[in-house]
C-alpha cells in the first residue's frame, strides 16, 4: 500500500515538474508588445495634456541647410522629424510618428489632396493586420487620421493627425507620418497643394 502511495506521488511530482518546464519554456518565445505592435485605436480622444509633446518633438525653427526651395516638406524617418524648409537655411521642424519595419519608404512625391477631419477606411490590407478595425469612420476627434490630413500623390500615404500623440517619435505606423493634431493643424494651413514632399531615411547633415 505505501509502494503505491509513493509510486502515485512520484507520478505526480514528475507531472508538475513537466508542465514547469513547459511553461518556462513557452516563456522563452513569448513576444511581449513594442512600439512596432501599437495598432490603430479608433474612438480615442486625447486630452490636452496627452497633446503636449516633450520638448524634443515640438514645433520649433532650426538651421537646417538644404538646396531644397523653402516650401519643400522633408521627412526624415530616421530622425523622426518634418521639415518645412524655409528661406536662409532655417526650417520648421515638427515630431512625427513613421512607418513601423517593413512600412517604411523613401522617394519624391507631391502633396495631392487636403482636408480637414477626414473620413478613413482602412485599407484591406490594415484590417486583415487589425481584424478589430472599422470598415470606415467618419472625421473627428476619435478618428486615427485626426484633424488634417495631406495626402501624398501616387501613394496610399498620408501626412495626418491623429488620436494617439504618445506615439510621436516612434515607428508605428502603416507608412503614413503621423503629426499631433494641433502641428498638423499648423502644417495645413502653410502647405498648399503641389508642395513637394521629399521623404529619407538617412540622418540630415545640417
């Protein structure tokens, strides 16, 4: 009877000790969130506080030379930085959230189109990656496009607001640069149509 007591506790001990080892061993590929997995929240209002940026991303006049003409936009998705060339090698420069791995993109484009709160329907493609997404949304102030959107001709990007500021300075979106909604405020009403968009990845030499 106590040979079978023991033998049953043994089993028992050995059980537990394997799925300890399971378990430590499905901790080993566990993929906690980053900034590349922050997805779209749609509905979310920020506050005015939330708005605030770290100085370090906030709209500011820097020396930036360049032989771009001033009215040129540069991104800088390296940097993490807009640029809105201005004359004497000065620019305005405004904190930016970019395109997570695999989204980001460099090259020549236009400004084609501008609006304000615009409506967003999310391409298949962003809903097969975010299944919980709505099909379309009107604008407003829970939308993730924000107050202003400037859209980049030939693409399916934009330079837009949005309803997340804490992600400003980070990569985590689908290719598009996304500004708080009061700097893309700013940003719209000095950019016309036809502004020509130059987007990089290196570092600026300035």
């Amino acid at each position: 009877m106590r040979f079978k007591i023991a033998m049953k506790m043994l089993a028992i001990t050995a059980m537990f000790a394997a799925t300890a080892s399971v378990c430590v061993s499905a901790e080993e590929f566990i993929s906690f969130p980053d900034e590349n997995l922050v997805g779209d929240q749609p509905g979310l209002v920020p506050t005015p506080e939330e708005e605030q940026l770290p100085a370090e991303y906030r709209r500011q006049m820097v020396f930036f030379r360049t032989s771009e003409q001033p009215g040129t936009i540069i991104v800088n998705t390296s940097e993490r930085f807009l640029y809105l060339i201005q004359a004497d090698n000065r620019a305005i420069r405004y904190g930016i959230g970019v395109g997570r791995d695999g989204f980001q993109w460099h090259g020549l484009k236009y400004i084609s189109r501008k609006a304000e709160w615009p409506d967003w329907t999310p391409p298949p493609e962003m809903i097969a990656r975010q299944p919980y997404l709505p099909r379309f949304m009107a604008g407003g102030p829970g939308n993730p496009l924000g107050a202003r959107a400037l859209y980049i001709g030939g693409t399916v990007y934009r330079i837009h607001g949005t309803n997340q500021p804490r992600t400003i300075g980070s990569a985590v979106s689908s290719g598009c640069f996304r500004l708080t909604n009061p700097e893309v405020a700013d940003l719209y009403e000095r950019v016309p149509v036809g502004t020509r968009v130059v987007v990089r990845q290196a570092p600026s030499v300035q």
